[in-house]
C-alpha cells in the first residue's frame, strides 16, 4: 500500500490527476488497446476532474480510447436529475473531454430489472477488467455504497443506504430528507478488488478516523474500506487533514517516502509523442 500525503484538498486533487494522466498515457491506448478507468462521484473528486480536464484540454491526454465505469447510481432518481450521476458525470467531466458516450458506462437506476442490470454490468466490469479503479470514501469508511457491514467479497446489487449517509446527501436534496434516495446501485468491495489498481482518494478532518481504520487497524466489514489492505495494488492519496487520527509514526514513514511516490507523477511526453 502506498499512502501519499499532500498538504491541502487541491494538491492531493492534482497528485491523483497527474497519476491518472500518467497510468493512461503509459498505457498507449488506442482502437483496439482502451485503458478501463473506474470513477467516484462526490465532492472530493471534483477537484481532481477540474486538472484531468486541464490536462486534456492542453493536449497532454485524450479519453479517446478510454472506457469508464462509475461506481454507483441512485434507485429510482431520473437521469436528468441535476443530482443522478449521470448528470455529475457528464456536467463535471465527461462533457469537457473527449470520451465517446457509449464508452461511459454507469448504471442505469431506472432499469425495470435493477438486479439484471447489476449482473450485466458486473459482466461487463469482468469482461474488460478495470486497469485502474478510483474512489472516495464516506466517513464511515464505505467505498461506493459499501455501507458498514457489506460483505468485502460483495458485487455489483441494489443496496440501501445507511442513515448517515442519506444525511449525508441532504445537502444535495435542498436538506430535505424525504428527497434523498433511499437506494442505490452499487458496484461491491470485490468488484473494487478485481482492478489491477485501486487509487482512493481522501481529504478533510471528517474522514481522518475512517483513514485510520483503513489503514492502523485490521480489515474490518464495518469499515469496508479496509478491504484494500489486502488488495496487490492500493494508493491512497489524502490530505493533511485527514492525517489527523493517524500515528505520528505512519505519518512520518509515508510522508519520508515522498520523493519516491512524486516519481509517479513527473511530467511526461504527451500521448501524441508515445504514438510517434
Ligand atoms: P464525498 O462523498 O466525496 O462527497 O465526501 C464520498 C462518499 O460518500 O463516498
């Protein structure tokens, strides 16, 4: 595991962009070669969407022969819905790259069948393998909708959301309760485990005990974070302020690593020149 500590929200948003930026343009994609990227909707990763979007828009990388999959989708919220995923997608990322729509898969939570659409998805999560899985965590450790207690060998299924975080998501339904979804779609912690690469992005105070219980304590269903202790390939990229239960110790161990963790990212040639 590595844990990559920035000072602030949008240094850690850019480390995980130029991580991100580097695995695809290393990974010379093209028509018959696409890198499969795993994405997080929520807060924390907005900052990290504004750099890829930067990046793309100064020609150092094209999601043209990138294929997305989201983590989750709410039950029952249209898809128009300014707070259904696919509008955070498309109005935060998608519509400022390059990506081919039918190559942005998210879950549809308006399907007739929802546990047929589940099953399908994770098919195809199977067939294409994600080279790099993206996340965020709630404060009570969840990844995706893995509320506390998801079994960790758990896959893509309709999950009902803890009451935490339907509070949680008030903010986003004019803090009105009875708006907020109750149910989600959810790709489970052992559909995160498959991906060659997990990367989980984590910032602010509120979410310093959650990093402590993914990363000082044992792996742990109610933390369902945790589950990426035993994963080959995990990053965690978090801020200063999520650091705040961790022990002095790790802290230190993490951060003097630091020169070998910013070789991850150092600039490289465009995705043009990798063709060339
Ligand atoms: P946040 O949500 O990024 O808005 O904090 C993350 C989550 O609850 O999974």
């Amino acid at each position: 595991m590595r844990l990559v500590i920035l000072d602030e929200y949008n240094l850690a948003s850019e480390w995980a962009a130029k991580y991100i930026r580097n695995r695809i343009v290393q990974f010379m994609p093209g028509p018959d070669k696409f890198f499969t990227l795993g994405l997080p909707t929520g807060s924390t990763p907005l900052g990290c969407y504004k750099k890829l979007i930067e990046y793309h828009t100064s020609g150092d990388i094209s999601f043209k022969y990138v294929k997305t999959f989201n983590m989750d989708e709410y039950v029952g919220l249209p898809r128009d819905h300014p707070e259904s995923y696919h509008s955070y997608m498309w109005n935060n990322f998608f519509k400022h790259i390059d990506i081919d729509p039918a190559n942005a898969h998210i879950l549809d939570g308006n399907a007739p069948d929802l546990q047929k659409e589940c099953e399908a998805f994770e098919q195809k999560l199977r067939s294409w393998g994600i080279d790099l899985f993206v996340g965020g965590i709630g404060p009570d450790g969840h990844i995706a909708f893995n509320e506390p207690g998801s079994s960790l060998v758990s896959r893509t299924r309709v999950k009902t959301l803890a009451k935490d975080t339907i509070v949680a998501n008030a903010r986003f339904f004019g803090n009105d309760l009875s708006k907020v979804p109750t149910m989600t779609l959810t790709v489970g912690v052992g559909t995160v485990m498959d991906a060659r690469e997990v990367m989980i992005l984590i910032t602010g105070a509120h979410k310093a005990f959650a990093l402590y219980k993914a990363i000082e304590e044992g792996v742990n269903h109610m933390w369902t974070v945790s589950a990426f202790q035993q994963h080959p390939r995990t990053i965690f990229v978090c801020d200063e302020d999520a650091t705040l239960e961790l022990r002095v110790k790790t802290v230190k161990y993490f951060k003097g690593l630091m020169h070998v963790h910013n070789k991850l990212v150092d600039p490289l040639h465009s995705m043009k020149d990798y063709k060339n």
